[in-house]
C-alpha cells in the first residue's frame, strides 16, 4: 500500500485492519443488552413466571417471556429472532425466587450467540437450563420457602396478637421487599456470570460441571419422589375367620421397603421419556388405575361415608 493510500484511509478514519475486514465480507459483531431491556425482561419473570401455568407445562410461557425482550433486542432478523425463541420453547419448572438466576444466565448466554459464538447452541443453553432448575428447585424450596417465609410468617403471627393488622402488613411489606430486590440481585448476578462463564462451559471443566449438576439433579429428584409420592396396597388374605393371615403391603416392605412407589415412578418415566406420552394423559392413566384398584380391592383410599 502506498503512502498516498495509507493517508487517504487516515483522513477516512478507517485503519487497515478494519478495510480488510470489511473487504472480506467479516461482519463486525458487538451486541450488548441494554439496562433498560434486562429490567424489562427481569420484571416479565418477576410479574409472570407462572403465566398460563400449567401441571404440562409449568413455567414454560413465563420463561418465554421473559427471554422475548433479550431476543428482540439482540436479533434483527425475524428468522433468526423465532430461531433463538424456540430455544425457550421447553419445559421449564423451578423455585422462582433463586431461580432467576438461570434467566440471567441466559440472557448472558444468548448474548453470546448472538455476537457469533459458535459453541453457544441450543444444545447447549438448554442443557445449562435443564441441569439447574432441578437443584435450584431443591435448595431454593428448602431456603425460600422451608426457612424463610416460615421465619417471616412466625413474627407475623406474633405482631397480630389481639387482631393487630400490623402483622399482616409486615409479612406484605417485608415478603414482596425480600422477594424483589433479592430476584433482582440474582437475575443481573446470573447474567454477569453468563457472560464471563462461556469459555468455561465450553471446555472440560464445562463439560464436567453440566455432568455434576445432572447428578445433583437426578439426587434431587429422587429425594422429592422419595419424600411425597407413597403408594401402597390395602390387599390382604383372610382365612375362614376373617382374619389376615397375609398383609401383601407388610410383605412388600420385608422385602424392598417403598416397592410399589418405585414401580409406579419408573412407570411414570418410561411413559413420558421413552413413549412420549404427555403428562396429563400420564396423569390420567393414574386415575384410571387408582379408580380401577380401588375397585378390585389392591388400593384403599381411606374414605368413610
């Protein structure tokens, strides 16, 4: 390049580096969410994660909100905006409170894509996603609402003594107060993570983590089953007397305590992952058994009329 060139790109305010660039048809990407668009989005989480709540679908509609304002704001493209929706499109369930972190963590990583990180797929937002709803669900369940509002109810209860209204104001004020500013500071926590956190999820310390959060998901899960689905058989043998001589439930438990409550979720789970069949059809289903048990003796519901 000649000095006469090299003066007139000088005069032009443009170097060379960026000439090149541009001469080889490299598109320069550098686009950063706005204050404005991540408070909008965080307010459609903090308003609407349980929008069209569903037993299907939980906080699916909720999460898409959420994520709608991010994606309009990154993408210009009406393809591409519907492309990076569809991400958002899957089931989505956990505690709302420190949940919100995963909504920052998100939008932090669709920044990411849309500024042309390759190795931020779909695949992989999602897999982040499905590998902390379940143990966020678990702690924040046990923080949030097994510590916390408990605690907060507990002076309530104690300012309302002789019908005072000052303990039903403080739980509001206090609740919606903790609520707030603490989803807030999760939420711009999460996103500040997901930014710097993208060339860690992507090597094999990423790969490591994913595969210790889907553990502790899979523990998680397991305690919760374990904890609030119990099902048991009232079938019982009785001899000429009327008297069991054989309790099939007191057998079960002999042999494999929590038998029947495994059967049934396993049951469950191959329904749903290995069949594809909808949770409300499996839901359904369980009616139709427990109604059809009742009636053939194996279940007691317990019921006196």
């Amino acid at each position: 390049m000649d000095p006469k060139t090299y003066e007139e790109e000088q005069d032009l305010g443009v170097g060379i580096s960026e000439l090149e660039a541009i001469e080889g048809g490299v598109e320069q990407k550098n686009k950063k969410l706005t204050k404005k668009t991540l408070n909008k989005a965080f307010h459609h989480w903090y308003y609407g994660h349980l929008t069209c709540f569903s037993q299907e679908h939980m906080q699916t509609f909720g999460y898409l909100t959420t994520m709608l304002p991010i994606v309009e704001e990154l993408y210009d493209n009406e393809d591409d905006k519907a492309e990076a929706m569809n991400t958002y499109t899957a089931f989505f369930n956990t505690e709302p409170q420190l949940g919100t972190v995963i909504l920052g963590m998100n939008a932090g990583l669709e920044e990411a894509r849309a500024n042309g990180n390759e190795d931020m797929t779909e695949e992989t937002i999602n897999g982040l996603r499905a590998g902390l709803m379940g143990p966020i669900a678990g702690i924040g369940d046990s923080l949030v609402v097994g510590t916390v509002i408990p605690i907060l109810l507990g002076i309530a209860l104690g300012m309302s003594s002789g019908g005072s209204p000052l303990g039903a104001i403080f739980y509001i004020v206090a609740w919606n107060l903790f609520a707030y500013f603490g989803m807030r500071f999760l939420y711009f926590k999460g996103y500040e993570l997901g930014g710097k956190a993208v060339d860690f999820l992507i090597g094999d310390q990423g790969t490591a983590l994913r595969d210790a959060i889907s553990v502790l998901g899979g523990i998680v899960i397991g305690a919760v089953s374990a904890t609030w689905v119990s099902v048991t058989t009232s079938l019982q043998l009785l001899n000429d007397e009327g008297e069991a001589f054989l309790v099939l439930q007191d057998k079960l438990d002999e042999v494999f305590p929590g038998m029947l409550t495994a059967i049934f979720i396993f049951f469950c789970w191959w329904l749903m992952a290995k069949k594809q069949i909808s949770p409300i059809k499996v839901m359904l289903l369980l009616v139709v058994i427990a109604f059809l048990g009742v009636l053939v003796g194996f279940f007691d519901p317990g019921l006196s009329y």
